[in-house]
C-alpha cells in the first residue's frame, strides 16, 4: 500500500476543477462556516469567488522553497528502495526457508500467512509511530529513532539469509535470526510510515506555500515509485547470484536494502539542523480514548436527539468532542476497509507464487517471479495522468464518480474483479501441476525399454491400479503414486516373462524402474539408484534433467554431458562404470536447444547425439535403451503459461487502487481536524493491518482443509463483493465535512508547540 497512499490525494490539492474536494492551494481563504465545517459544494463555490478575488489583487511576497525538503526526499526514495527490495524477495525467500520442514505446497501456504502476519506488523505499528509523533517526542525524534531500529532490522535480516554451504555457517538458525530481523522491519516501516510525508508538510507555511507543497507531494510521490520500481527490479537478479554453497544469495539481496536504509537515515540526520519541528505539548490519542470512554460510561445521560459523545462535555471542551466525533463519523466507513487490503496486499504473495509458476522467458530474457511486481507502480504512473486529465473529467460530465466514495465504492468493486481473473487463470496453472505423493506414499515411475509392448498379470495390474488389459508401449513411461510397501510385480514383454519387487520405503519420493533385455534375453528390470525431480522448483524453473540408461552394448565407461547448441557450452551429467546407470537429477543453467552427447569408452569409438528443446520448469527423463535408443519422459511439465497473463490482473487491481487507495487517503486527510489527523491516518493505515490478518486467517481455513487454490481466489472475490456492496449502503448515507488548512482553532494546532527553528536561506 505505502508507495501509492502515503498522501498521494493531496497532490489534487493543487488543482482548479470541479473534481477537487478541498481548495488549499488556490491561494485564498478556505470557506468556513460558523463551526468551523464546509459542504463540498458550498467550498468549491465559494473557493471560485476567492480564485476570482484572488486575480484582481497583486500577489504578496513569496516564501523561500525550504531546502531541508530534499533531506526527506532523498530519505525517501532510499527507505521505499530499502522496503520494496526487501519485500519483493521476502515471500521467496520464506518458501525457501519452510521447505526445509514442509512439503512444497505446505511451504508456500505457511509463507503466505507469515508474509500478511509481516504485512499486519508493518501497518498496526502506524499506530505506535502516531503515538510517539503526536503524544510524546514528536516527528522527528520518531523517525530518527524507530528509523535506525529499522535499518538494524535490515542488516540481521541479511546476516540471518546466510547460506549454510561452502563459504556459509553450516547449521546457521537462518529462520531465528532472520525473523528478528523481520519483526525490527515491521515495527520500523509501519513506525514511520505516518510521520515521513507529513513531517515534509511540516516544512511550509500554509497557506503561503500551499502551492510550494503541492510541488513537494509530487515529488515525494516520485520518490516513492522511484525507488520502488528500481528495488523490484534489482534485488531478484541479486538474488539469483550464487553464493555460500547455494543457488540463491538472499544475504546479497537483502544486504543491498540494508544499506540503503542505513543511507536513508544519514540523509534524514544530515538536515537534522534546518528542520521545522513540532513539540507536542498534550497526548492527543490518550484524549481520544479517554473521551470516547468517558463517553460510553455516561451513555445513561444522553438525551434523544443528542449524539453519545456530547455526554463528556462535563469533562472534556465540546471543541475536542467535535474532532473525535470526525474521526468516528469516517471510522463507521473504515470498518469494510479492511477486505480491500486483504485482496489487494496478495500481490506480494499469492500472485508472486502464481508468477512462480509461469514462463518468464521473454525475448530472450527472463523475467523473474518477484520482479513482475513492478508492474503495478509502473502501470500506476501511466494511470494516474489518464485518470485525472481524461477519465474523472468525462465520468464527471455524466454525473458519476464525482464524490470521494463513489470511487472508493466502484474501487472496491474492481479490485474484486482482479481476484476472478486470478482465479481463471489458476485454473489454466493448475493443468500443469504435477500430482505429488502424500507423506506416506511415493511416486513410481515405469519405462519399457523393450522392443514391443509390455502387459502385466492381472494381480499385479490390480495392485498398480492399472485394467487388467493394459499394455505399456515400447519406448512408453507409466506413473503411480503408491503407498509405501512392497508391491510383487510379474508380467510379459517380447513373449518372455519378467518379476520384480517394487519396494517403497520412507523417506523416499520417488523411484523409477527400468525393464529392458540385452542380446535378446529375458528382460531384466532396473530400479533406479536416485530420486526424480517431481517437484517444481518454483523460485528458479531452469528445467531438470535425469539420465537412465541400459544400453545393448558393451561398455566399461559411459561419459554424459549436455552441449549448449548457441555457444557449444557444457554441462556435465555424470560419468558411470557399465552401461547400465542412472544419474542424479542435474539442473540445467540455461533453455532452448541442447545436445545430449553420450559417449562409450574410447576402445569402442560410439558416441551418441541426440538434440532436443528443453523448456522452463520442466523436468526431463531420458531413457537410453538397446543400441541407441532415446526415449524422453516429461516428469513435470513446462511452464507453458507466460508470466504476461499476470498483466491483466494486475492493471485491473491498480484500476481499483487509484479509485480506492488514492481517494481514500484524500478523503481520510480532508474529513479529519486538525488536531485528529494523524490518529485518522494512523486508523486508516490500521485497517491494511486487519486485511492483512484476514487474508492471514482465509488463506489457514483453506490450507487445513485442503481445497484447491482457484476456489480461494473466488473466495475473496465474492466476499469482496458482498463487503463493497454495504459500503455502498453506508456511503449514500454519508454526509461530507470538509475541514481546511486555514482552519486554525485559535492557534496553528491546539496539540503542539512550536520550537525556535533555523532554517537555511
């Protein structure tokens, strides 16, 4: 949420039309009636007055820009690099992590509910960051200090993804420590989320420099897409570098963030001397929930058309009381807002796993699972122009989407409709799933190598749970998925007749049985020393390959090796002592065309090359049998639907996430006093917190009863549904109060107190 929301509706501030809800920076006096409270039509008519007053009157002195603006910029753009490079990885990185105790699918629904548990830490502790800004030390203390907790986070994290291979800690705790260093993260953004942007607003003097601060919102806007665009696209590469013994370097992704949070936060310090700075001289969120409980316990006293709040009037001003009945009047709203975030915080999660499992080979580069998330900041900027020159123009001439939750309304309605296209393509994913043994099963693997077909005695076909009258071709691979035992198997190939004893045991997953003759004897059948690769691996779908052979030839040393036909590049598969073996699993580096050499010992000068296409997330079987016959068996299937697919989704949820997210930190800013709108902010980022905890508790109730991942994405798309119809309901029964900037209240904010500040010229 943070790089769109963070005050992004305020940038509408700088405009003149008739789609803007407050008029700060037309450069006039805000209307105020006598309490302090403007309709919107009403302040769009009277700011028209102004701007023509405005006009007829010489403009006076303008203000200096404030230069210590550029501090928090560049803090910026280095905080959002820190947070989305560290994001975009973590879902990945977990899964690797938990596939060290669970089973693929297993792993992959543990990571999704501890990614929205992070996510749920990074928004509820807005809250902490909102009590310490406006209750105790104020903006610039928090953010400096929660700010270099957040960077310590940063750094264990990174210490903590040290790899446990050559060059690592051999049984390093990675996920103790790494964990630590995720909960210092999540207090630390969520910390400062409330404080940066409006610590920045602090800088102007309103409403001289209103126009100067609409200037900044842009800029900090940037900032934010900026840095998170650059970090999507980098920390996956870094990723993939290999290091430590192991495939993946997530200490050098994660390292890389790090550092940019350490730099953030010397930027930040750096400007420390030519900073506004806000003292807060009472605790505005204690009065809050002092009020309101004061309230309720005298409930017995409220009269009938009085509201329940004005019962405290005995002990707290009606002034306080009027400000906390704004934030409860916009609170009733925020009550459905969580839903939207539960759906629309999955990008990072089960969307990154949906990339996971899709062809990412584009053009001849690779676009990674993680880094498809770059789509939405990017489709973002090309939006909003479209949005606010074209598109709430021309709805508005037509009467619709003119009012903040109109669009908060059809936002949600859209973000729902993101989900049933998630959910169809899972559908066309789900062809492609291999199907995996349970705990106590393994799955088998049988190739005829045999010139003719092979049938099976109908015992034995019963207990493979084949019919009785199937036959399995020459140069043909059944699979079964077995419980673990022993499974006695007779059958005939070439008229000639053949045993074996199939033995499943624990741990084992897989195995493959080889029936093939030599020199035209009894057929013989041989059980494979090593595992396949039945499992995809989602985080790199650089295909697997396996060789088994049993060649009519003799041989006293066989050599195998993959050749890359683009730059003849070579990938050894092993070297075996008869011509009867198997190899281990090998995983390939690159796609496309490769030649499979296999050479006998040099006395007898054979050699065989066999070319053939090897496609991403795949898994290959080769089978060599009789003098030199090649038989492929796709163990898992390609890839074979491409990353892009995600394309759809994506531009629908961030349709929904200009409608929904920017409007309603707009409308948040506008509808909250003064003194409360920190606490409105603090809320509002709450209720990402509870979506987070939603998504969290869904995502468990599917996990424990097995069902399958489309029905979840529809899930969340009909309670989408359901919820944006109720906020329909209660927003035609909402009625708007603008509260402005001039508003002043007897003085520039009745919970702060200025300190002497400098400021460079």
């Amino acid at each position: 949420m943070g790089k769109k929301t963070e005050f992004l509706g305020l940038l509408n501030y700088g405009k003149n039309n008739k789609h803007e809800y407050t008029q700060l920076v037309d450069g006039g006096e805000a209307p105020v009636q006598d309490t302090n409270m403007a309709t919107e039509e009403k302040d769009i008519e009277q700011s028209k007055n102004n701007q023509k007053k405005d006009e007829d009157e010489s403009p006076g002195q303008s203000l200096p820009y404030p230069k210590q603006i550029f501090f928090i910029i560049s803090m910026e753009t280095c905080e959002r690099f820190s947070y989305y490079g560290m994001n975009t990885i973590l879902t990945i990185y977990l899964i690797s992590l938990f596939k060290r105790t669970y089973s693929e699918e297993k792993a992959n629904d543990v990571s999704t509910i501890f990614y929205h548990v992070y996510k749920f830490g990074c928004y509820a502790s807005g809250l902490i960051g909102a009590a310490l800004a406006d209750s105790f030390v104020g903006k610039y203390r928090t953010i400096l200090y929660i700010g270099t907790m957040y960077a310590i986070g940063q750094a264990i994290l990174s210490f903590g993804a040290v790899g446990r291979g050559e060059g690592g800690i051999a049984n390093f705790p990675n996920q103790p420590v790494s964990f630590i260093g995720i909960f210092l993260i999540a207090l630390g953004t969520g910390g400062i989320k409330p404080c940066v942007v409006s610590f920045g607003a602090d800088q102007f003097k309103v409403p001289e420099q209103a126009k100067q601060m609409a200037t900044y919102f842009a800029m900090f806007y940037a900032s934010i897409n900026f840095g998170s665009m650059i970090s999507t696209v980098a920390t996956p590469y870094l990723r993939r570098v290999e290091c430590m013994g192991e495939e993946s370097c997530f200490s050098l992704a994660f390292g890389l963030p790090a550092v940019l949070m350490f730099i953030a936060v010397f930027f930040f310090f750096f400007g420390r001397n030519s900073y506004t700075r806000h003292t807060p001289d009472k605790n505005i969120v204690t009065i809050f929930f002092k009020c309101s409980w004061h309230a309720l316990k005298r409930r017995k006293f409220k009269t009938k058309y009085q509201h329940w709040l004005d019962v405290a009037v005995d002990r707290f001003d009606q002034e306080t009381i009027d400000d906390i009945k704004a934030v409860y009047r916009v609170g009733v709203l925020f009550l459905l807002y969580p839903m939207y975030w539960a759906l629309y915080d999955q990008q990072g999660s089960r969307w990154t796993i949906q990339a996971m499992k899709m062809n990412g080979f584009t053009w001849g580069w690779q676009i990674l699972p993680d880094q498809m998330q770059v789509a939405n900041p990017i489709l973002i900027l090309l939006l909003i122009p479209l949005f606010d020159q074209v598109i709430y123009p021309s709805l508005g001439k037509c009467g619709l989407l003119k009012t903040p939750l109109q669009r908060v309304v059809t936002g949600c309605f859209i973000c729902g409709l993101s989900f049933v296209i998630s959910g169809v393509l899972e559908l066309q994913l789900r062809k492609g799933y291999p199907d995996l043994p349970k705990v106590d099963q393994a799955k088998i693997f049988l190739h005829n190598g045999l010139e003719c077909p092979v049938t099976f005695d109908p015992a034995s076909a019963i207990v493979l749970g084949l019919e009785t009258d199937y036959s399995l071709p020459s140069g043909g691979t059944m699979e079964k998925i077995l419980n673990h035992g022993s499974y006695p198997v007779a059958g005939e190939g070439c008229e000639k007749r053949f045993t074996m004893d199939i033995t499943l045991a624990d741990p084992e997953e897989s195995r493959t049985y080889l029936i093939s003759s030599k020199s035209g004897g009894d057929p013989v059948v041989f059980r494979s020393s090593h595992e396949d690769q039945i499992e995809k691996d989602n985080e790199d779908p650089m295909p697997f390959v396996r060789l088994i052979g049993s060649l009519d030839r003799p041989c006293s040393s066989v050599v195998a090796r993959l050749i890359r036909s683009k730059n003849s590049e070579v990938k050894n598969i092993g070297t075996f002592g008869s011509s009867t073996f198997d190899s281990e699993v090998v995983k390939m580096e690159h796609t496309k065309e490769h030649i499979l050499n296999v050479r006998c010992d040099e006395s007898s000068g054979w050699e065989l090359n066999h070319t053939m296409e090897y496609e991403v997330g795949a898994s290959y079987n080769l089978f060599l049998t009789g003098q030199e016959n090649v038989s492929v068996y796709f163990v898992t299937s390609p890839n074979s639907v491409h990353i892009f697919w995600l394309l759809p989704q994506y531009a629908v949820v961030t349709i929904g996430e200009i409608l929904f997210s920017i409007t309603s930190m707009e409308f948040a800013y506008s509808q909250a006093p003064p003194s409360m709108k920190s606490v409105i902010q603090a809320l509002y980022l709450m209720t990402t917190a509870v979506g987070n905890l939603i998504t969290m508790v869904i995502v468990e109730i599917f996990s424990a009863i097995g069902l399958e991942q489309y029905l979840e994405f529809f899930t969340f798309a009909g309670l989408m549904t359901v919820v944006s119809f109720i906020l329909m309901w209660l927003a035609s029964r909402y009625e708007y109060v603008y509260y402005t900037e001039t508003e002043k209240k007897s003085v520039d904010n009745p919970g702060y107190e200025a300190e002497d500040v400098q400021k460079s010229d």
